[in-house]
C-alpha cells in the first residue's frame, strides 16, 4: 500500500495557513535557539486548584486567568465553556470555548514535578513549534498552560491497530525522530554510556529514587530486588545498537489526533519527549495497542491479544522506513527496527511501572495506577527473566 512520504509534513501544511498567535499581545513569531519559554508567550503565576474548585467556581477562575495570560479575550459578564477530555491521565485538560474562539487548557496533575522535567518539556515544545511540529504554546500559569486548539478527533485504541492508520502514523513519528539531524544529543559524559543521556534512563533513575523515599509501597514491589532487577536491565539494554532519536515517548491513542478536513494525523502531549533509543520509541506505540483507556473495566490491564503480530509490526515498519527515503536515510530495513523495538520492550515495561507507581502516591486523577504498575511490573520481571 503506498504511503504519503512528501517531505512537507502535514502539520506543516496546517500550521502555514493560519494567522499568527491571536491570543498573544506580541505576535513577533520569530523564534531563535530556545534555551527557556519563549519571550512573547504570556506567563502568570496563578494556579488552578482543581481539588476544590469545581463547576462554576472553576468557570470563574479560568476567566480571571485568561483576562490576566489575555486582556480584551473575555469581555465582561461573557461565559465561557468547558470540556474535559476524559482520557488524560497525567494532567486534567479542557477545551474552553470563549465566544467563536477555542483553546485547549491543561492543569498539571498532582504530583507531576515528580514525573515530569517541566523546563525540558516547554524547551522542546519551542523547538517544535518552530519546526511546526506541534499545537503551538500561547500561554503559561502557574500550573498549567494553554495551548492551540486544533479541529480534531482523538484517536480511539481500535484506530491505532488499523493497517491503513498505522501506515499513515509511522511517518509522523519518524518525523519527530529526525529532529535529531537538527538538535543533535549531547555527548555523554566522561565514562557514562549512551543511555545517560536518555529521557529512560534519567527518569527511571528519578522515579526509582522518589519511590525509595515513600514507606507505603506495597510488599510485591520489593524494593531492593527492584533496585538490583534495574541495574540488570540497564547492562542488558546498554549492549543494544539502537541510535538515539528525539522520541515521542507516549504515543498511545489519546495522543494522536485527526484533523478535521484534512484527516490528517498529529502528534500532540510532549511531556515524556526527548532522547531515546529508537527502538524503545517504537515499542512503546506497540505496546500501546494494548491498553483502552477509557474502558470501564479494563482501562488497567495490558490486553495481550492485542499486541501487534509480526506482520503488522511490519506494516508499521514498512511505512516508517519508506519515510526516510526524502529523509535521505536508507541504512535501515525492517529486520534491524524488529530488533531494536524487541530489546527495548524490557526498559518500556519498567518504565512505565514507575510512572504507574509514582502516579499512584501522588495523582488526584480517578485511575488505578497501582493496578496498572503492577501488570508492567510483572511483564518487566516476566522479560528479564527470559533474557538470564
């Protein structure tokens, strides 16, 4: 089946065609190297307490908050609207509709400075919103953010496993892994390996070393054989030849929208993006296929039946090299990419059971996130069994 490889992405053709931020008062768009946010996007310090404010309550303190990020935005007496999207299960997000306009709002969950680096997160979304990448940033509080509001459906689980779609979002991603030919990784430091500099590496440490200081975590964790089965996991997954991409790093479906018109797909939620193996990238949306966030009885569990067989693997692999034939990379064939993503599924495991787990001590968001760690944990542990 062919496959839509033109080098103009199609977040770039959507992006060229509108105006300049309308929600900025500087609408200077001329971004240089990022090093922080942006000069020209709004900043305040305000917060939004979502644990105590709720419907109207709530209405009115975002009002207050886009009449100081937006003067003239809200006139007086004038409501707003607002929807929550059920299926994030870091943040708490809202499109908020202010008269013909929409933006999309974003409240960090609780507990989110333990999981998430926030400096690196707007530091790549400038990046990317330079390069047209992503929904562009127009303004940040004191936890939270507001950003473009793009016309678009979510990606549902069972989207993500159609052959057609799949063919159509493995360019996206190769895209974002490209970006490394633009801003190369550093180098690592004398006597470290390749994996320090990785997004993994530092936040599997960050996250193990948060939950060695919590005294609740239950028996079935076992923290110091966990902290002897990382270490393990670490020398396995050094040994592999995977290159270090700028990787997505949470490519399930809730993340991936349509847009409307075009039906072209977008990348969206950069919070676990950075470098990584590419390998760890790639399996990580296959494991995704796995999970239905918005089920009521399952949203937990990793559904086995429905991780990729072989061949559609190779469906997505296929549409991910023809891509890097107008990115003037041709070194790579399928085989090598199966191989990669089949030794990383032992660090995207782990991974997430210590997001799940740090989740679970600290989120005010309605989730058994216990639940979900233990099912990772167990196919971490399950893995690097296999591999002694």
């Amino acid at each position: 089946m062919a496959v839509d490889t033109e080098a103009t992405t199609p977040l770039q053709r959507m992006v060229s065609t509108t105006q300049s931020n309308p929600y900025s008062h500087n609408n200077n768009n001329n971004i240089k190297e990022p090093i922080g946010i942006p000069l020209d996007i709004p900043t305040c310090s305000t917060e939004i307490d979502l644990i105590t404010l709720k419907g109207e309550a709530l209405e009115h303190a975002v009002i207050k908050l886009l009449r100081i990020l937006f003067p003239g935005l809200v006139s007086p007496h004038q409501k707003i609207h607002m929807e929550r999207v059920t299926i994030a299960l870091t943040n708490a997000i809202y499109f908020v509709t202010i008269g013909k306009q929409k933006l999309l709002l974003r409240v960090y969950g609780l507990g989110c400075e333990d999981l998430i680096d926030r400096k690196n997160e707007l530091q790549w979304l400038a990046r990317l919103s330079k390069l047209k990448l992503c929904p562009r940033l127009l303004a940040i509080f004191g936890n939270g953010r507001f950003e473009e509001y793009l016309p678009s459906t979510t990606l549902l689980p069972h989207d993500i496993r159609n052959p057609l779609i799949s063919q159509q979002l493995a360019p996206r991603i190769r895209e974002l892994h490209s970006i490394v030919d633009i801003y190369p990784p550093p180098l690592p430091a004398s006597g470290e390996d390749k994996l320090s500099i990785t997004v993994w590496q530092q936040n599997v440490d960050r996250w193990y070393h948060t939950l060695q200081s919590i005294d609740n975590i239950p028996e079935r964790v076992n923290m110091e054989k966990l902290g002897h089965e990382i270490d393990l996991a670490k020398s396995m997954l050094s040994k592999s030849n995977s290159p270090i991409v700028f990787g997505h790093g949470d490519t399930q479906y809730g993340n991936i929208l349509r847009l409307t018109g075009t039906n072209d797909l977008v990348l969206v939620d950069f919070e676990y993006s950075g470098y990584n193996p590419r390998g760890l990238d790639l399996v990580n949306h296959f494991c995704e296929w796995m999970y239905d966030y918005q089920s009521e009885t399952l949203s937990d569990q990793m559904q086995w039946e429905f991780f990729p067989s072989v061949e559609k693997r190779r469906n997505f692999l296929s549409a991910y090299i023809d891509t890097a034939k107008y990115l003037n990379e041709e070194n790579i064939n399928v085989d090598m990419l199966l191989q990669e993503s089949s030794d990383w599924i032992l660090g995207n495991h782990i991974y997430w059971a210590l997001w799940g787990m740090v989740q679970a001590t600290r989120s005010n968001i309605d989730y058994d996130y216990w639940a979900y760690s233990f099912y990772r944990l167990d196919a971490f542990r399950k893995e690097l069994e296999s591999r002694k």
